[in-house]
C-alpha cells in the first residue's frame, strides 16, 4: 500500500497533528504526515511536528498584509513542493478563500469540536454547556467554502457532565478528537484516487 502523503495546517499546539503523525507511522495506516504548516510563527505545533522530524514551513499570514491570496498561493506552493495529496486542516485559524478550498476539494477536511451542524465557529463547549446538552463531540468533515460546513466523514459524542466547565469538556473532547482524526484521514485516503 502506498502511502498518501498529507500536510497538516495549524495555528496552534497542534495536539491533533500530533495525533495525525503518529497514527501515519503505522505501516497499515493510510497515510503519512509529510509537512506542517503554520500560520503562526510560534505555534507551539512546529517544535511537536519537527521532533518528530517532519518538514515544518513557517507562512505567516501577517507577511502578507492583506493579500489574502497570495498568502493562500504561498500555502499552495508549500504544498505542492512537498508533493502533498491530502490536507488536514487541524486547528488552523484562518478561513480559507474559494480559490485555495476549490483547488484542493475532496482532499481537505477539518476537525471542528462539537457536533456539527451544532455550534459551528468558536467557543463550541461554553456553547454547549450554555444550551444544557447532555452530549458533546466532535466532527471532521470535507472543507467547502463555509466555515464548518461540508460533508460529515465522522463524529464521535462524549458524554456532558454536571459539573463540567468548558475547559473539562474541552479536554473530553479533545481526547476524542485524537481518535477520530486518523481514523477518518485514513479512511478518505482509502478512497482517493
Ligand atoms: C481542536 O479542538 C480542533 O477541533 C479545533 O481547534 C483545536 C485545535 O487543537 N479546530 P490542537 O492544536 O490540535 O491541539
């Protein structure tokens, strides 16, 4: 089985990229991490993906003032030059334009903390915590043009507990978060082309 190759795009600590990379080492798995991005020039994930010695690129969106498209350009290029087949968006904080979620459609999707459609955007637990539900989660799904929509690939729901805060439900669901990532990354790259 030839492994697909797959970038990971954060912002931030980049747990889930972490989850991806080492779920890529497995020789049964699909896939294997081959570039991080960030947007951010200190997020912490680029410390985590290089001592796991996988290329980091550092496009910070701030370089490019308002020139969203030739920000996303630089990404693409990055992309390409590391011969990516697959994109995992994983916390990364900037919404794509049309151009770079058309270029790269049905090879990229993104982990969203809540049980889409509920709470699409930020502050998904205290959200959750706010309307009383008795079950969180979280999503990944095909990135299109809107932000956390796109077709589900897969949940997995964690229980609400009484006392919780949106930090204790956060790490809940993060847990949760690292399971379903490389399952559902290996499973669409089981479909590719
Ligand atoms: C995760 O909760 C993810 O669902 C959301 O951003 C957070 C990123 O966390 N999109 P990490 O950087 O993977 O730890």
């Amino acid at each position: 089985m030839r492994k697909r190759r797959v970038a990971v795009l954060i912002s931030g600590a980049g747990s889930n990229m972490a989850a991806l990379i080492d779920a890529g080492l497995a020789p049964d798995t699909a896939f294997e991490v081959v570039l991080a991005v960030s947007n951010i020039a200190n997020a912490g994930g680029l410390a985590v993906a290089e001592a796991k010695g996988v290329a980091v690129q550092t496009i910070p969106h701030a370089a490019f003032g308002r020139d969203r498209a030739a920000h996303e350009r630089a990404i693409d290029e990055a992309l390409k030059a590391h011969g990516v087949e697959m994109v995992a968006l994983a916390g990364y904080m900037r919404v794509l334009t049309p151009w770079l979620v058309g270029g790269w459609r049905g090879r990229m999707i993104n982990i969203h903390p809540s049980l889409l459609p509920l709470y699409p955007g930020l502050d998904t637990h205290a959200r959750a915590l706010a309307a009383g539900d008795a079950e969180a989660g979280c999503t990944v799904h095909g990135v299109t043009e809107g932000v956390d929509e796109g077709p589900i690939l897969g949940q997995v729901r964690v229980p609400v507990l009484h006392d919780d805060t949106p930090a204790s439900l956060a790490e809940r669901v993060k847990t949760a978060e690292h399971r379903l990532y490389p399952r559902v990354l290996h499973a669409v790259c089981n479909t590719l082309d």
